[in-house]
C-alpha cells in the first residue's frame, strides 16, 4: 500500500486481513434490518442501499468508499457493489453501520461470517492491530481498535456491544486493559469490561463518563502503561482526552477525536467546531506529540493514514503552523 489514506477495503481485498485460525466461521448474528421501504432516493438502483436512518457517521465511507459516499446529511450508495470483493466490504459496512441504515437482500446477508471482525490493520514489534467494526451510535460511529499483544489485549474506546464480536475477541485473547481516549467514545463500555473482565483506564477529568472506572489517570504527564505503550494526557476536545501510542518506532497513534487525517485536503485535521471544552488548550496538545514518529494515525472519527519515514513530523508542523 501507497503512503495515503487508510482503506480497511485496500486491505481486505489484498488479503491481509488475518482471523485467529481457530475462529470459527459462522453466519453472524445481525442487528436490526434497514427498511427498504424507507431507502434514500440518492441511491442507486441494486441490491445495497441506505435507509433514512442513517446518521451521516462515514463509517460505510471509509470501508466501502467506492459505493458509499456522504451527501452532506445522510450517507448513500453511489455505486453497486459488483465483484464478490466488493460485495464483501458492502458487506462489513452493514454489520458495523451503528443505526442499522444499510439493507441488502438475505442470499448477501447470509454470506457474513461471524469472524468478520476484528479486522487486522498493522503490527509492531509492540502489538497487532485491528479494527473492531460494530460501532456505536452513542459515540456516533466511533472507531474502536484492539492491539494483540504478548502481555495482555488491550482494548481502544468501546465498540457496540456484540455478542459474536465479544466471542471473537475472546478467541484472540480476551482483553486486559480498556483505554477510553474521551467521555464522547466511551459507548458501551461498561457491558465489554463485564464480559471481558478488564480494567478501564480514563483520565480523571473525563471520568464522569465513566464512573466506575477501575483505573483512573491524573495530571498531564505521559503515562507509561506497559513496555511499548504510552498513554498521553491531550486535553482540548474534552478535559480529559488522551492520546495512546504503540511502539517505540513505527509508532501506531490512536488519536481518540484529537486529531484526524482529511482525504480531500490530504493533511492532519483537528476542528474548533468539533471542540468541546478548550480550543487553545487542544493547540498546545495536539504540539505535545512532536517528538513522536508515527506510521499510524489511527483515530476515533475521521479517515486513518499511513505515514513514510518523516511524513509525521512534516504533517504536524503544517497543521501547527496553520492552527497558530
């Protein structure tokens, strides 16, 4: 893959994506159904459409950009997915669409397995990381991500409860610690950490969010959690949002909603209309991570990126420098 945007699509169909060779291959149990009935007029004519329940969260964007698109105020289906490929990652669009907008007919439904997600997107010598899929319309379609690794899973914000998605991840291991970036992402977060036995880590100004929390963050300092992984005090989004880094070269950055890659404009994005306590304040944070060197921007909302050696530090000097 090219320097770029992330496409979990790209991935897929480059067969890297990698399923625990024990897991199973089940139909996966579904949410609800969009209605037909109720489908948007921008689609075009076929099997997959989007209902009017669609909450515009981009998440069939970044799995299927090239037959779903954003009309400003809902998302659509602009292209009908043909190859067997492409049909697949329709597929993973439907099961992780938080508000059950996407509908197709039952002989496509019925070919999505119930490994279908965690999805796997890069590794280090730090971890393996993957994708969760099935996310929440309490945080409005936020990514989730879980790292494998040696000394205990971690979890990265909370998903949609899923029973199938909670058999998988306990499959890979189960997870030890749960790390909520922000009071926005933080789901079901309370349901996973009862079924998975984990401890929750949030930072104290966000922990109203998250009251019994078993593990609380304080002060502004970095947080070494575990050897090759960083937590970091970002405050400016929220009071308490922290940013979560792996590895201490080829660095995987899990950015909460601190800061994001933008397609069309192909930079690093932070928004004052998105901010919800400080804007200043997210200034100064988003200048704290210069001195790391990420080849994974992997954020809560927004597209993913992949970086070259030095692209980091280039891309956020840009992004200060037109902030300031």
């Amino acid at each position: 893959m090219i320097s770029g945007t992330l496409s979990i699509k790209s991935l897929y169909l480059n067969g890297l994506r990698r399923v625990p060779p024990q897991a199973s291959r089940y139909i996966c149990l579904l949410p609800k159904m969009a209605q037909r009935k109720n489908a948007l007029n921008r689609n075009v004519d076929g099997s997959f459409f989007v209902d009017s329940s669609c909450i515009d969260c981009g998440t069939c964007c970044y799995l299927a950009p090239d037959h779903f698109a954003s009309s400003g105020s809902n998302s659509f289906v602009y292209s009908q997915p043909t190859t067997q490929s492409d049909i697949s990652n329709a597929l993973l669009a439907l099961v992780d669409c938080p508000v059950s907008a996407i509908g197709a007919p039952n002989e496509l439904t019925s070919q999505i397995p119930n490994n279908a997600f965690p999805l796997w997107v890069t590794e280090n010598a730090s971890g393996s990381v993957y994708y969760c899929g099935w996310s929440s319309k309490r945080s409005y379609g936020a990514s989730s991500w879980l790292i494998l690794r040696s000394d205990g899973n971690v979890l990265i914000d909370s998903p949609r409860w899923s029973s199938t998605l909670a058999k998988q991840i306990k499959k890979m291991g189960g997870v030890k610690f749960m790390i909520l970036t922000h009071s926005d992402d933080v789901a079901d977060h309370e349901r996973w950490s009862n079924a998975l036995n984990c401890e929750r880590w949030i930072h104290e100004n966000d922990a109203d969010s998250a009251p019994n929390a078993e593990k609380i963050l304080h002060g502004m300092d970095c947080f070494s959690l575990e050897e090759g992984l960083i937590i970091i005090p970002t405050p400016g989004h929220t009071a308490g949002s922290v940013v979560v880094v792996l590895g201490d070269y080829e660095q995987v950055l899990f950015s909460g909603d601190h800061l994001w890659w933008n397609q069309e404009k192909e930079s690093l994005v932070a928004s004052r209309n998105y901010c919800w306590w400080n804007w200043d304040e997210q200034i100064e944070s988003i200048k704290k991570l210069d001195n790391l060197e990420v080849k994974w921007l992997l954020p809560g909302h927004g597209y993913s990126h992949k970086f070259k050696l030095g692209e980091w530090k280039v891309a956020l000097a840009e992004l200060i420098n037109y902030l300031s």
